[in-house]
C-alpha cells in the first residue's frame, strides 16, 4: 500500500476522504491542503506526510493510480503550480 494512503488510514481517514483528497490533489492542490487540514491528523504527522511527498513526488502518482483516479489531471495540476 502506498504510504500516504497508509498514513491516512492510520488516522481512520475513510476511504471517501482519501479519494476526495487525491481529487483534489489532481484539480487543485491548493484545496487538497485545505481538505487536508481538517482531517485532524496531528501536525508531526502533517509534516510527515508532506516530508514524504516532497521527497519523493512519485508517491502521488502512485497512490492516483492505487485509488484508479486520472493521473493527467495531476500533470495537469503541477503545470499550473509551476511559476510562469
């Protein structure tokens, strides 16, 4: 299992949520953060999380392709993240 996923399950994130976390992620990373705020995962696991995500990107694509999402939509996303 993907360790973001995992993570999130540790803290009885519901499957829904994690989806709708990673919908998010692939529309409109800004929301994600949001989304995920208010899952009320203590901050040293925030950090965690997002220490993982940054150092390995992939694991975002991964855990989009676990959840059978569209990962275009997370290139997509990051090309709008991108400075102009």
């Amino acid at each position: 299992m993907n360790p973001i996923i995992a993570l999130l399950k540790e803290h009885s994130v519901s499957d829904e949520k994690i989806s709708e976390v990673f919908q998010a992620l692939t529309q409109n990373p800004m929301m994600a953060m949001s989304i995920i705020g208010q899952l009320g995962i203590p901050a040293e696991k925030l950090q965690q999380l997002m220490a993982m995500v940054m150092q390995n990107p992939g694991l975002i694509k991964e855990a989009v392709l676990e959840l059978g999402l569209d990962f275009s939509k997370v290139e997509a996303a990051k090309a709008q993240m991108q400075p102009q």
